[in-house]
C-alpha cells in the first residue's frame, strides 16, 4: 500500500498518514459490516480519499489536482515495472540519487522496514534525535527537489543497489536480534533480487551471508541464554541453508568480484566448519576493513585475531577504535581483558557493555561473565 501511495501522492508524509488511517477505517467498520470482497483495493481507495480530504482541508487543491483527477478511478490498475515486488519497489523509489547514502537507508528502513527512529538510530550508532532530524530532512528534500517516486529504468537499478543492500542488511540484523519476521522478510527479498540482478555478485554475497547466520539461530540462544559460536550446538544447525548459503557464495565468487558482502559472507562460511580457521577469518577481515575503512569491522578483526592465538594484540586494536557508544566493543574489551588476567579492568568493561545493550539475552549473558570473574 505504502508503495502504491506514495507514487500516487508523491509525498511521503502523507502516504504514510494515509495509510495509517485507512487502517484504523478498516478496524472499526469491517467487524461490523463485514470485510469487503477486495480488502487491498478497499484500503487503497480509502486512503487515496483520506489523503483528498486531507488536501482538501489544507487548501492545496491547486497543488493535488492530479489526486483529484485520480479519485475518479477507483479501480485504477497498478503500473507493471521491472522490480516484481511492491516492497522492494519501493526500496528502489527511496534510495534515490539525489539523496545521501545514509538518508536512503534511514528512510526505507522507517518506512519498509517497521523500524523505529530508535532501532534506525541505534544501528547508525548515532543519538535517536540526530536520526530523528535526519530522517526530516530527507524527507523535506524529497519536496524541495521534487524527486520523482517511480522505479528507474533496469539500467539505472545498479546505480541504487549499494543503498538497496545496505537496507536489507539492516532489516536482516533487526530480525537476527530477535525479530525472525524481520529476517526471514530480508531474506525473501534478496531472493527477489538475486532473480532481478543474477550477475551482481553483491546481491549474491549478502544472500550467502544472511543465509549463513540464518541458519544457526535456533543454537544462538538456550534457555533464553545467548550462546557464543564455540560453544553452538551444531546438531541444531539448517545444514542445508548453509549449504545453500555455500553454493550461492560460490556463484557469488564465481563472477570474479569480491565486494564486502562476498567477503563477509565468505567470513560466515568460513565460521561453519569445524575447527575454524581463524587466521584465514582475520585475513579476511583485514580484506574487508580495507574495502569499507569501518570500526565494527577492525573489532571483528580483533576478536579473530584473539581467537587465532594474540589476545594482547587484538586489545591493541581494540582500544584504538572510536566506538565508545558502542556495547560489543566493551564485551569484547572486557573478554580480551579477562583473557589477559587483567580482571579488575574487565568488570569494568562488562559493566560499561551491560549499561549500553537493550537485548535482556545479551545483559543476563554479560552478568553471567561478570559472576565468572568473581
């Protein structure tokens, strides 16, 4: 519906608003007369109304003639574009060009991905009000440049892909953390887009990568407990998601690109087999910090290098990192520490980890640490 009405409108804030109305129309008229015999369409063609009315009462009829125009089509057919799916679609009409990379992603995912400002904010590792202010001004931009809400030409796509993969990804970590609707969505519309772009080896890399993590949630948590990857219980492993998740890396690798998500998902694959290799895993890890220059990849690399055998090392690189904000760069802090014997240093660093983290799995994991070192 969103993506619909927004290329309808041609105005964010109303087609939401719309939408939501048209819901709230729908809760309290259909369990007493009944749901119509084209539930979609009934919703659609209400909140198109609702957002008439709404222009009506602003006095900007002169601007929302087209709406005008319109509402007399109640049955107007949906444009066929080259993306087959209306969600991703309308990934595509928001990660425009004209807008900057981070304003794209901070957008799909609040309209697309039903996250909050808060959950959006928190994976930008920025305060909920800049995100907040972010997000407004995208939006304002959209008005002020007049940014067209229509799929591009199939050529164009590439050019809207790097902004495209970076909202699944995110939607993918929200569902990973708990929210399995979330990641199993993500997953469903990489797939969509292996089939709209076969020969990008990113859309392919992160299909590998999602599916790989995918695959191991039912061992990640017991009892409610987080459980780290060592001590996995691999028997409640999907193997054939993860050999799934090996063959679409292969393809992947085999169209000869190694973008960061082909080396991700090639970092994922890698933690499947048993023993790791984590010297192989650090190497690559430093492939990929070269190609995104990122702090959460450096501490990953980190706890790589930790586990190949140079804990003192890998707190080196830990403790250069700009991540104050950032929970798992005190839990790994707080590891390495302990690892050390430097044990009154790591129940600080614990602390500091449990006062940043929402997850309540993640605090009772933390506070178990904590009991360990006493």
């Amino acid at each position: 519906m969103l993506a619909s009405l927004i290329g309808f409108l041609g105005d964010f804030d109303l087609a939401e608003d719309a939408v939501q109305e048209a819901f709230a129309i729908a809760a309290e008229r259909w369990p007493r007369d009944g749901t119509p015999n084209n539930p979609g369409a009934w919703l659609v063609t209400t909140a198109r109304n609702r957002a008439i009315d709404r222009a009506r009462r602003e006095r900007t009829l002169e601007a929302k003639t087209r709406l005008l125009q319109m509402a007399a089509e109640p049955d107007l057919p949906i444009e066929n574009t080259v993306v087959p799916d209306e969600r991703l679609e309308l990934m595509f009409l928001c990660c425009h060009p004209a807008l900057a990379k981070d304003a794209q992603v901070a957008l799909t995912l609040r309209a697309l991905g039903g996250l909050t400002t808060d959950e959006i904010a928190r994976a930008f590792l920025v305060a909920p009000e800049t995100m907040k202010r972010r997000l407004t001004r995208a939006k304002a931009r959209i008005k002020a440049v007049g940014i067209p809400f229509r799929v591009p030409s199939e050529h164009l796509l590439p050019e809207r892909l790097g902004a495209v993969l970076a909202v699944l990804y995110l939607i993918f970590n929200e569902g990973y953390g708990g929210r399995i609707d979330l990641a199993a969505e993500a997953i469903r519309l990489c797939r969509v887009l292996v089939a709209l772009l076969p020969l990008e080896s990113e859309v392919l890399g992160l299909l590998a990568l999602m599916l790989c993590h995918d695959a191991r949630r039912n061992a990640r948590f017991k009892d409610g407990e987080l459980v780290l990857l060592a001590d996995q219980d691999r028997t409640l492993w999907d193997m054939p998601q993860i050999a799934d998740a090996r063959s679409v890396l292969e393809c992947g690798l085999g169209l000869g690109q190694r973008g960061p998500y082909v080396v991700q998902a090639a970092i994922a694959v890698l933690q499947t087999e048993a023993p790791v290799d984590w010297p192989q895993v650090a190497a690559l890890y430093a492939e990929l910090s070269a190609l995104t220059k990122s702090p959460v990849v450096e501490l990953n690399r980190a706890v790589a290098i930790a586990e190949a055998g140079s804990p003192k090392a890998a707190l080196a690189i830990v403790d250069s990192l700009a991540l104050d904000d950032y929970p798992y760069q005190h839990s790994t802090r707080a590891e390495l520490l302990r690892r050390l014997g430097r044990l009154t240093e790591a129940r600080h660093a614990y602390q500091r980890a449990m006062a940043l983290t929402t997850s309540p799995a993640e605090q009772r994991f933390l506070t178990r640490r904590l009991v360990e070192l006493q």
